[in-house]
C-alpha cells in the first residue's frame, strides 16, 4: 500500500512513498492539510466553501469568536479562540496536546501541553523560579528538533502567575519557536507558537500568543 506523506512546517510538500508529489494550486495542498489536520471526513458542500468562497455553497462554519470558553483536553484548562485561527483540539489526534490551535492559512500553531514534574522538581521551581524548568525544555527542544536558541529564558508575570519565555528557531527551514511556561498553582504548562519561516508577520503570531495567555482561566 503507497504511504502518503505531508510535510507541513516550513514550506508545504507531498510525498508518496518518499517520492515528492507536484499539485497544480496552492488550494490542493491546502484540502489535504485540512482533512489530515481535522482527522475525520468532511461534507464536499463545507470543503468547497472553504476554499473556494462565492462558488455558492454554504459558508463553514467561522472560527468561534464569542466570549465563551471552551475547555482543554485535560478538562483544566479554559482557553479562547483568536480571531483568524481553527480550533483543532477536539477535531483531531492533537498529538497529545491539551490544547492545539491552527492559525487559518496554516503558516502558524499554538500548542498547550502540561509539563509533568514531581515535587522536587515543583521545590526547585518554587525557590529558583521557571527559568530553570525552561532550560530543561529548551535543551530537549535543540537536541530533539536541531533547534537553536534565538532569545534567552526570560521572567515575567501575567495576571500575577509567574511566566517563563524563550525562544528557538531552526536553522533547516527558519521556523520560529516561542515558548511561554506557566505557572498555575499546581500544574505548569508550555505555551508554544510555531510560526514558519516564510511568515512576513513575525509579530502578529506573538501578539496572538501573548493576547492568548492572557485569556486563560482554570
């Protein structure tokens, strides 16, 4: 049986038994990213509105803008959708994430995963802050993705919960990764925005991350 393969950071690419594929439009790419993102099938009505708005069939459904919160994976967690980016968290596998958002032209990511650490780990934490516990993910992140650091771990607060931020890229396809850790009490949390190297907008996807952060409740 041929395997199928997406690559969808950096520039998009198709492959089929390792073989690239070449499609005819930017569209083709984009209907397999959607149906691989969402995991599930789709009414032909709703895919054709999406990517070819105006051909007559009923709008889909827009990314839900109202002032409800919806809830994590991890059932903690509650979270609002930016405007401009689908909410795939439910929709798909999500890769293990409590939360995982799709930016509409899928040039961007926002992640949500709780680090697990035991009460040592949480002492350590409390007496010598998050940069700690951020040096630890930002070295599995550089051996792990080849990624290279592009911003030191850095303290903040939001809403008076302490916040770690750093930020990485790698250097094979210039992606941008920000991550943001979170203290809540009893849980700490990896905010993470990808956005990928052909993204004009570079402040745009952290604005969002940040504007993000700051909406969330547990």
């Amino acid at each position: 049986m041929s395997q199928l393969t997406l690559h969808l950071l950096g520039a998009p690419g198709i492959a089929r038994d390792g073989a690239p594929i070449t499609v005819d439009t930017r569209k083709a790419t984009a209907l397999l990213a959607y149906l691989a993102v969402t995991g599930r099938s789709h009414a032909r009505e709703t895919l054709a509105a999406l990517l070819w708005p105006g051909c007559g069939a009923p709008p889909p459904p827009a990314p839900r803008l109202s002032a409800s919160y919806s809830i994590a994976r991890d059932g903690y967690l509650h979270y609002r959708l930016p405007v401009g980016w689908y909410d795939v968290t439910a929709d798909s596998q999500a890769h293990g994430n409590a939360i995982w958002l799709l930016r509409s032209d899928y040039a961007a990511t926002i992640t949500v995963n709780e680090i697990r650490i035991d009460a040592l780990g949480r002492d350590e934490v409390a007496h010598q802050g998050l940069a700690t516990l951020a040096r630890l993910t930002m070295f599995l992140s550089t051996n792990g993705q080849g990624a290279l650091l592009q911003r030191a771990p850095e303290e903040f607060t939001v809403r008076g919960r302490p916040c770690c931020s750093y930020e990485l890229v790698v250097p094979s396809n210039g992606d941008i990764l920000r991550t943001i850790l979170l203290d809540v009490g009893d849980k700490v949390y990896a905010v993470t925005a990808l956005r990928t190297g052909g993204l004009k907008d570079e402040g745009e996807v952290p604005a969002v991350q940040m504007e993000f952060l700051e909406g969330l409740r547990w």
